[in-house]
C-alpha cells in the first residue's frame, strides 16, 4: 500500500490535490494534503506522522512538500530515516500525476531519481512557433 | 509593471497564490490566478485576457501554466505572440518566489531560461543523511 501527502505552507497542498482530483478522479484517499498556517509548526505535524508511519510498518509513505529548505521540508526530513518513507521537494502538478500514473509501484532509488527528473521536465519556457511571414503583435 | 497570472486546472492556483501570499506578504494584487473547472473552457478565458492584454501592452504579463500540453497551458499559447507575454508550464512555488525575487524585472529569453532552471533545481529528492552508527528504523 502507498500514501501520498502534498505538504505545503498555505493552502497550496489542499488546491493540488483538488487538480489532481479534478485530472485523474478518485483517489481512494490515498493522497492527502498537509497545511501549515502561521502559528503552527510542521515538527509537531512531522512527529505525529512519524508515529503513524512508525506503526504502519508496511505502507510507503511518499512526502511532497513545497520548498526545499523551508520549514515543512525540513520538519519532515527526520522521516527520511524511515526505511518506508521518501521525500521530495518542490511539488508540482507533474510531479503528483507521474507518480500515480508512471511510478505507482514502490519507489526504488533510481525510480525517486527518474521522478525528480521528470518533474523538473514538466517545466518549461512555452513558446509559440511564429512563421516570419506571421503577423506578431 | 507586471501581472503574473498562475493558471491550472481546478484550485491549484489558488491555493499557490495563498502559500505565496503567506510567505511574500501583499503582493499588491501583481499575482493573481486562474481556475479551469469542469464544463468550462480555457480558450474562453484565454480569448478574454488577450484583449486585456492587447489593451496594456506597456505591461509584462508572465503566465504560470499546472502542465505542459494540457488545456490550460495550450490555451494559454496563443497569448506569447503578443510580445509583453511569457507562458511557463509545471509552476510550483519555488518558480513563483523566484519570480517576485531574483527575477523582478522585465525577463529577457535568456532570464525565462534562468528561471526555468531554477525552478527545476527545486525539485529535489530530499534524504536525510545518516552516520552509519545512527539507529535506522
């Protein structure tokens, strides 16, 4: 079995996964998001997950989180020792739909790569090809 | 002057831009974001915005699309012939915050490029590095 948490600052965890509902349908709850609001801290967040994940020795735990080296990212990094636990920084919508299309069995190292390296393909400068003979405004 | 636009299907964008707003402070209303929701079409929104853009062409509009090839993002193509539009697809927060810092002014090609990688550089996977002594679970 595997869970997915989108883990941002605000409301940018709740608003993907409301996209990737929209995109793909029903996810059996198998992804869900955690938000950090001004006030709260995500090491309280990341220690009563750890407990979870502690006890659910079985389930692949894969964390999304927003910024590398902002405070969700770190707070969850203490998880990484988890043998059943991976981590991944700078989500975006690419990321959620190849890992639950491309990469839906249990993640080797070099599959944690290949996704990295596919999210980051996802981004790019659009432009569109203009003939010369083409007006441009 | 510059407007950004973060554009996706579902909340996506919306939630992105309350996690940008948490971080950055008032944005001074320079970002704002786009839905797609069932039964609507982006080429409708698409077609409403060039004439805004058409009509405010001493200001830089810089597009944040959810997924390349997508409807949003195809869509929004159209608009970067217009020469004070620039259109990225896979936006996470990283390209965002690097938007309003590193890349305040007016981006050249070269500076969409730049930015491009350095959203891309966000997407990392993340693992704590761990002694050999240490205990792992």
């Amino acid at each position: 079995m595997r869970k997915i948490i989108l883990a941002s600052h605000g409301d940018f965890s709740k608003g993907l996964l409301d996209s990737v509902k929209m995109i793909v349908g029903d996810l059996a709850n198998c992804v869900n998001s955690y938000s950090l609001y001004p006030g709260q801290s995500a090491s309280d967040f990341a220690l009563e997950l750890e407990k979870t994940i502690v006890e659910d020795k079985e389930c692949e735990y894969i964390i999304l989180s927003d910024l590398y080296g902002a405070s969700v990212c770190t707070a969850m990094l203490r998880l990484t020792k988890l043998h059943n636990v991976k981590l991944f920084s700078g989500m975006n919508l690419n990321m959620v739909l190849e890992l639950l299309t491309r990469f839906s069995d249990k993640l080797t190292t070099e599959d944690a790569e290949q996704l990295s390296k596919e999210s980051r393909m996802g981004i790019q400068n659009v432009t569109l090809q203009i003939n010369e003979e083409e007006e441009v405004f």
